[in-house]
C-alpha cells in the first residue's frame, strides 16, 4: 500500500506541475477573420501593444475621422434635391387613417367626422370618393367645394368648406442606412390611456411622432458613422436632403413631417464619429449590453442572474466602465488583478463580428487608455477571465478534491494494519 501511495503521489505531483504550467502561461488573445487593428469599426478597439503614453492627444479620434468617406454608395448615382416643390413643406400632409371634421356651411347631410380609407379617398355622402391622402387641408377643402359645386348641391361662391384633423393616424414608413435597426418603422401609435378626457372631447389634434427625428429614433437611433447632414427623404419618386446636426448641437433643425409611404435614408460615412456616441432626439437613449463575469460555469440561469435583459448602460459608456459595471475591475489585488475584459460586438458596416481583449489592470492605469477603451454599441457582449492566480489556486482545489478519497483509503489502510 505504501508503494502505491508513494506512486500516487508521483503521478499527481507531474499533473499537477503540467497543469500549473498551463495555467502560467500567457492569455491567449481572440482572433478574428480580419484584423482589429487594421480596419475596426472603432479605432479604439485596436491593439494596446503599440502605443506612446507620452502622447498629448488622442490619436484614436484623429483615426477614426481620417476613415470618412465622402460619398454613400447607396446613393452614389441619385441625384439630389430632385422635384422639391412644397412636398415636403408645411403644411402638414393627410395619410390614410387620420380621422378629419368637414363643416360646410347649410350642408346638412354632407357634414360630419370621416376616416381616410386605406386607399386614401376619402368617401363623401351623395359624392363619392374623394382622393385626401398626400393633400393638406387646404387642398381637400378646395377638392370638396369643387365636387359639391360640379354635383349642383351649391351654387359657385355660395360654398364655404372646413377641414380640421380631428386625430393623426399612427403612419408606417421605411428607415435604412446607417441606423441600428433598419426596415418599417411605425410613427405616432397612441392609445386612450395617453390623453386626458379633456383632450380627447376636443376638436382637432397635434403629433410630434410623424416628423423625420421620430423616425430615426424608431429605428433605433442613427449609428456613429451616420452622415446626419445629409439624411434623404424620398416621396413619391421626389428626394430632398435634411441636415440633422441640430438635434445633437442645439442648434435649427429641419425636421419635416412624414406621410404613410415615406422612406427614409441615412447615408454612412465610412468612419466613427464620436460625437454621435450619446444620448440625442435621433440615437438611443441607452444600450443593452450581455454581460459575464462567473468564475465557475453556473448550473443554472437563476444561478448566474440571467434574465430577458442582462443590463442597461446609457449609450456613449465606454469599455472600463461596463468592466466595472460587471464586477470585473477591483477586489484582491494579489489575486484578482491581472484579469482580463472580453469585448464581444458587430461592425454594423461590414456585418462582421469584432472580439477585443483587455488587460483589466492595464486599462485601468494606462495614461493613454482613451485610445484602446471603445464606446459600447448596442447587444455588445462583455465578459470576465479570472487572473492566473486565481486559474492556479481553483486547480490545486481541483487536484486535492480528485485526490481526497484515493488519500483516505491509503490512511485508513494503514491504521488498520
């Protein structure tokens, strides 16, 4: 029995040496199909191996800028500003679903609230449809007067015809380009629950949700490298180009109401622009960011705190500050240090998947870290690798588990010789 324990004991001393060994060594960085360093959607995910701390700006903004493209390939062959006229002027245009109040004065028996049809007539008693999506209010009540006149219900002159909108119906148009979430989006979706009584009895209404910044905010909010002094609009074949930046810098925006049918493009400019990484009218309020940080793998998911939604930051937070939000940064210094950060995110330009590595404690006391600390997108993924410390004391625990019953069976062989 000694012999054997003696040879037991050998043989879990070279395990234990091969495996310590493999825990000391060196983090093995993720690779990608393209390199990181050379064309990341954001120059701060580049390496941190080459860098100068001495450095007194940042070279990463600099590199981020210097990638724009000043041309949209999209629309590289439209031209713009084509038909402009007053289609997208004030006044507000109709859409099917906007329920309209026609007054018309001694017109008993044509008064009253209609509907816009799906087709976008309007159905009038004893006249029939009348054509009122893409017309404003002025131009439908001209339309009326007219019929009501050609039909020999009134004389020329004699008719006075009022239009008020009673309610804008919630209207679909369709978003793509440089936003999060292209495709249709539905503007102006309202319920009873929304408006007082008081509102609801009164004649007319007003919406804020069917304008060109509510669309883009549908969409999830334009990207960093969106080109918002140049957002299309297209209707009807027409196309005019909107200037954005007032929404971000305070300043006069030109913020245009849609109709049912609009489309909405946003042309990106090839490079990462920082200063749309925040919260404005027309990109996101905050992120969802998937977030690990278990040091064992969890046996199940209420274990390990995983819900629908793993946690929200406000849009602009940077890498460091989601480590620490995930528990990743601080603790024992002589164990827990040296840990890494994982960033798991998606080059909304190429549709690619980009995976950064991080020493935690790097990060942390680097004078230049702004150049290698990315901002978060939205459904970025961050996750936590213990320090080696930590890998080679859950080992020796591991050994002396496995080795446990081998070791009392020898002892207690032993006493009863």
């Amino acid at each position: 029995m000694t012999t054997l324990l003696q040879t037991f004991i050998r043989l879990m001393a070279i395990a234990i040496f091969f495996v310590l060994a493999a825990c000391s060594s060196s983090f093995e960085r993720p690779r990608n199909l393209i390199s990181v360093d050379a064309s990341p959607y954001q120059a701060q995910r580049q390496s941190m191996s080459d860098s100068d701390e001495n450095r007194s700006f940042d070279a990463a903004s600099s590199q981020n800028l210097g990638r724009c493209q000043d041309v949209d390939l999209a629309l590289a062959s439209t031209a713009f500003d084509v038909g402009l006229g007053t289609t997208f002027e004030e006044p507000p245009l109709l859409s099917p679903g906007d329920l309209v109040r026609l007054s018309i004065v001694r017109g008993d028996g044509f008064e009253g609230d209609f509907v816009i049809a799906s087709t976008g007539f309007l159905r009038l008693p004893y006249v029939g449809d009348i054509p009122a999506a893409g017309k404003t209010k002025t131009q439908l009540e001209d339309s009326v007067a007219r019929l009501l006149v050609s039909g020999e219900y009134f004389r020329s002159g004699f008719v006075q015809v009022s239009i008020s909108v009673l309610h804008w119906a919630p209207i679909q148009v369709s978003v793509s380009g440089a936003v999060f979430q292209s495709g249709d989006v539905l503007l102006n979706e309202k319920t009873a629950e929304n408006d007082p009584a008081i509102r609801l009895d009164a004649a007319g209404d007003f919406s804020l949700q069917r304008r060109l910044s509510a669309a883009l905010s549908a969409a999830a909010g334009v990207r960093p490298d969106a080109d918002i002094r140049n957002v299309v609009l297209i209707r009807h074949g027409r196309r005019r180009v909107f200037d954005m930046t007032g929404a971000l810098d305070g300043g006069p925006i030109e913020d245009p109401l849609l109709v049912a049918g609009d489309r909405v493009h946003v042309p990106s400019r090839g490079c990462f622009q920082l200063a749309l990484a925040r919260p404005s009218r027309i990109t996101p309020p905050g992120v969802r960011v998937f977030m690990s940080n278990l040091t064992r793998p969890a046996l199940s998911n209420a274990n390990s705190a995983i819900g629908d939604y793993a946690t929200q930051l406000p849009y602009g937070t940077r890498f460091l500050q989601g480590l620490v939000s995930a528990n990743c940064v601080g603790g024992i210094q002589a164990t827990n240090a040296r840990r890494w950060g994982i960033l798991i995110s998606r080059n909304p330009v190429t549709g690619e998947s980009e995976v950064v590595a991080r020493s935690i404690e790097e990060l942390v006391r680097r004078a230049d870290r702004d150049d290698f600390n990315p901002v978060l997108l939205p459904n970025d993924a961050i996750a936590c690798y213990d320090s080696h410390v930590t890998n080679v004391r859950d080992v020796i625990a591991m050994v002396s588990e496995a080795a446990a019953p081998v070791l009392n069976a020898a002892v207690l062989g032993g006493v009863v010789r």
